[in-house]
C-alpha cells in the first residue's frame, strides 16, 4: 500500500488521487473477470434446465407408458405383462384379506403366537 505520509497537502491529495485511480483500475479489471465468469454459470445454467426439461418429458412418458394395459388402451389382453399383478378386486373381493379375513380383523403369525402374554 503506498502512503502519502510526509507530503505537502497538495502533493498528498495527488498522491490520494493517483492511489484511487490504481485501487479503481484493479477492482475494474477484477469486476470484468467475474462478469466474465457469471456469464458462462447463466450459460451453463440454461443448458443445464434444458437438459433437465428434457428429462422430466422423457419421466412423464415412460409413467404414461408404465400405466398402460389392456385395460387403459386400445392393446389386445395378450400384450399385457403376465408378471404384473392386476390392480382389481383379486379372488378375494376387495377389503379382504389373501386369506379372506375383513379389513382391520386381528392377524395372528407366529411372533404373536410365541409371545408370552
């Protein structure tokens, strides 16, 4: 840092000035280095949701695609993936158990069973 220490008062407002206009010169040149940067983060930002855009579309039509059977399309029962579970009522009928208990009924396994009590 240089001093102006030791000079006349006219010498130092000179010396004061010429010091600003270096300090003002640097932190012009740093402002324009990071211009610079900022303006290839924007650039890399929209290329980045673009992308992202992208993504999104191709997630919407795989679940269209996913959600599609027999039954929500125009495709014949055989083009239907035999290893799908259905989402209908099952053997049971709905609100029944596998082993056709009611809704909310007591299960009793094996841990129940072997508890003390």
């Amino acid at each position: 840092m240089v001093t102006c220490a030791g000079y006349t008062a006219a010498r130092r407002r000179a010396c004061r000035g010429a010091v600003l206009r270096a300090r003002v010169a640097e932190l012009e040149a740093q402002n324009e280095v990071m211009a610079a940067q900022v303006a290839a983060r924007d650039t890399q930002l929209e290329a980045a949701q673009a992308k992202l855009a992208v993504l999104v579309e191709q997630i919407e039509e795989l679940r269209r695609r996913l959600g599609k059977d027999s039954s929500t399309s125009s495709q014949p029962p055989s083009s239907d993936n035999p290893h799908k579970k259905s989402r209908g009522t099952g053997r049971c009928g709905p609100g029944l158990g596998a082993s056709g208990q009611a809704a909310g009924h007591a299960v009793l396994n094996a841990q129940a069973i072997r508890a003390p009590r």
